[in-house]
C-alpha cells in the first residue's frame, strides 16, 4: 500500500475509529482481499490518486469526539501531512501538496427530507457526502486484515466484505450517472474480486444468510456475476512478468 495512505490508516486506527466507526471503501480494499487469498493483484488495479474513508453514520457524535483531534478530521489528516486542506468550505474532500484525495463519505439517509449531509462539530472540518447504495456495505459483513505498506510495514485495516464488494462495483458501474472511465474500472474490479473469490475463496459462499443486508436483486446477481467472470477474462490476479 502507497505510504500516504498506509499513515492515513494507521492514524485512524490509533484514534480507536477504525472498524468502528470507519472502514475503507473502493480501491484500497483490493489490498486487503489479495492478502485475504494470498494472492498479488496486479498494481494497475490498485493504483489510485484517492482513497475513500467510509463512515458509519449510525456512530455517535460523542463517541467521535473522544477519539477525534480537536480539529475533527481534517486535524487527524494533518497529523499525517500538514499539506492537507479542505478542497472547499463544508467539502468531503481533503487534498494534499501531491494531490492525494481523501474522501469521506456516508450512506444516504432513509429520511428523503433529512439535508444531504451529516452534520459536523466542526465548522471548518471535512462533512461527510451521502451517497447511495453505500448502506449495503455498512451494514455488510466486515473483515479486518494487516497489510504491508510499501516499505513493508503492517497495518490493520477494516473493509467490507468481498462478496459484498463485488456485487456493489457491479450495481455501481451499471449505473447511469457513473462516469464511463471509472464504470469499466468498477467492472474489472468486480470480475476481479468475484474471480478471487472463487479460485481462493470458496468457503465465501453468495448465498450465505449474512448477506442479507444487500438488496434480493442484487444478491441474485451473483450468479450471473459468476458466468460473466468465466466468460470475460479479467485483470490478472498477478502481474505479467
């Protein structure tokens, strides 16, 4: 894993917030489901410029509070880099000097009539995006893996479930408002995820009760999900040399 994003973590999971209150969502996942199969992914699917910290909003603003720096989340990102500002007043996104994106996002609320935030203590931290489709991962099963940095440290990160991943890049690359680049790299992602699965974990089974938090038609994808993956040769597991 890239360094910046191994401190990042590690400094989540020192404040006592990761797999509590947080887990990592999108790309940075891959990481955790190639040391889950002990496999190697090849890098061009690992390689990203962001990475998204996926918050519970169930989690209690006192409870956050206690763990948090006093400048909230922005604060816990410049205790790793002091180049890390917000891209925008209320923005989700924090950016750093080389241009490393930290994105904190949320599931969407129930409430059509609640505003589209989370609301912060903190006038001038990162507020949280909402954004559908993610309370199927939050309330997914979690696995919690030590991965290698890129000087070949350990850290602990906590994730949703692969199964649980593949089927979520599927729905999110299907969707028509998803920009066409990052849909083609969604599907790769999910062949990918689903093709591990299969070869390396097999006791991870799409019908397992514990899934149920996804969506029935979601979860019936699955299976085509599993013929597409044996029809479309996706991205190596390991790299070409």
């Amino acid at each position: 894993m890239p360094l910046i994003a191994a401190r990042i973590l590690r400094a989540t999971d020192s404040a006592h917030l990761m797999g509590s209150a947080l887990d990592i969502a999108g790309t940075h996942c891959l990481f955790a489901y190639e040391r889950l199969a002990g496999v190697h992914i090849d890098s061009q699917l690992v390689a990203t410029g962001d990475i998204d910290l996926l918050l519970d909003r169930r989690t209690s603003l006192r409870l956050l509070a206690r763990h948090m720096p006093q400048e909230g989340w922005l604060g816990l990102l410049t205790s790793v880099d002091q180049s890390f500002r917000l891209l925008s007043k209320g923005s989700y996104r924090a950016v750093n000097k080389d241009g490393f994106l930290v994105d904190l996002i949320t599931p969407q609320s129930a409430d059509p009539i609640k505003p589209g935030r989370l609301e912060t203590p903190h006038a001038t931290d990162l507020t949280p995006v909402e954004i559908e489709g993610l309370k199927w991962l939050v309330n997914s099963p979690k696995i919690e893996q030590t991965v290698l940095d890129a000087r070949g440290f350990p850290l602990t990160m906590s994730v949703p479930d692969p199964r649980s991943f593949a089927l979520h890049k599927i729905w999110v690359s299907e969707r028509e408002d998803r920009d066409p680049l990052k849909q083609r790299r969604d599907k790769d992602q999910a062949y990918l995820v689903a093709e591990l699965i299969a070869k390396h974990l097999p006791h991870l089974s799409f019908e397992d009760s514990a899934l149920n938090a996804l969506p029935l038609e979601l979860r019936r994808r699955a299976a085509t999900l599993a013929a597409e993956t044996r029809e479309i040769t996706p991205p190596s597991l390991e790299p070409d040399w």
